[in-house]
C-alpha cells in the first residue's frame, strides 16, 4: 500500500527527517510514535501527500502502486481526494455547515452528485451512531460526535488509506476509546489502510505494528 524510501525534510538549517524507509501494507494499522519533535507530523503530512520530501534524487513515494514524486500539484491534488482520508486532532469541521454537509464536502469536490454524495454521508454517519445529528451544526455536537463526523468525512470517498494526526488528543478518555475501537471496526468492515500518530500508548498499541520515531528516523 505504501512504500517510501530515503524521506528527507529540511526547514531552512533544521533537519527534520533523516532518511526515513517505510512500508505499509494494504489493511495494516500502524501507529508511529515518538517524542514531541521527533518527525511525527511531517513523516505523515509526506505520506499523506500534503508536503514534499526536501531532497528528491533518491526519495521514491509509492501509494497503490501509484509513484507519487511525477505528479504535479493538479494530479497530485486528484489523487488525495480520490485515496486518501485524512482525520486530524482538532476535527477541521467548517462550522456554518451541517454534518452532513461536512461529510459530503469531500465528495462534492470530487463531483460526486448531491444525491449519491447525500446517500453515503448518511450510510457513513447511521453508521457511526449519528443517524440524528445529520442537520447538527459542530457547535450543537459534543467532541466525540464531532470527530465521528470527520472521521465520516475521511470515509465518504472510500479511500484506500487514513492518516489519523493524534485523532482522539483532544477527546475525554471514554470518547477515545470508542474512537480507538471504532478504527478497527472501520478496518474490518471497509478493509482501509490506518497510519495513526498518537501520543495515545493505549491506541499505539492495539495497533499491528508500532513504529517509534527518534530524532528524524524510524528506531530498528
């Protein structure tokens, strides 16, 4: 599902990551933990496609078979919205819009019809226990529900791959375990691919492969 080689980042003299190698296989979980600084974040926004790599010579980026360093911004922009989701810790919901317009969004942009983008918001969120928030605003949801409703929005195009940045950092301990519970569910149900950055040992764990971080490389 994903193989990286050779991930370099650098902001201006600080060298973020140091020649980061990963592989992830189709329907694995994957947690990456570490310290505060230690290349967490910019490791999955690379992966994710939101950032490039620092140096390009030897970086290769493959998602689905799909070598990701020969797209340009347009094509690169097409294919995250087309295979990958993305859940974030503070959930992103655009407040004037309902839930289930926030769960459609995604869909829309990829030119789905409003009805069937409609239809699959709304399978994604009875799914997700939220079959009566569907003209909830985010400011008339609790934590939990709000981050089930992104996590709906990470789903709506069925993508192949999830990036999850500390999704439940921001959520009591009860609402992460549900959220914890939910991405395996969500993997057994829908077969997505998770790569999940948490300082959450509980959720790293339950994972089928931890990865630890250490000063810009991954720890063999």
């Amino acid at each position: 599902m994903i193989k990286a080689e050779n991930i370099h980042k650098y902001y201006d003299d600080l060298h973020v990551l140091k020649g980061v190698n990963v592989e992830v296989k189709k329907g694995e979980i994957v947690s990456i933990v570490g310290a505060s600084g230690a290349g967490k974040t910019t490791l999955l926004q690379i992966l994710g496609t939101l950032d490039r790599a620092s140096k390009t010579e030897d970086f290769n980026l493959k998602i689905n078979g799909i070598e990701i360093k020969g797209l340009n911004d347009k094509a690169l922009a097409k294919f995250r919205n087309k295979h990958i989701g993305f859940i974030f810790q503070f959930h992103q919901l655009l407040p004037e819009f309902t839930a289930l317009e926030n769960v459609c969004l995604p869909a829309f942009i990829k030119g789905t019809t409003k009805i069937n983008a409609e239809k699959r918001a709304k399978e994604l969120l009875d799914f997700l226990g939220l079959s009566h928030r569907y003209n909830h605003k985010p400011n008339e949801l609790s934590g939990g529900e709000q981050q089930r409703v992104a996590v709906a929005r990470a789903l709506v195009n069925n993508p192949d791959l999830i990036f999850a940045d500390e999704p439940s950092g921001n959520l009591d301990s009860e609402s992460a375990e549900h959220l914890h519970n939910l991405f395996f569910k969500l993997r057994d149900e829908f077969g997505q691919t998770f790569v999940i950055v948490t300082h959450n040992e509980e959720l790293a764990n339950m994972a089928d492969r931890k990865l630890v971080m250490v000063d810009g490389n991954i720890k063999n």
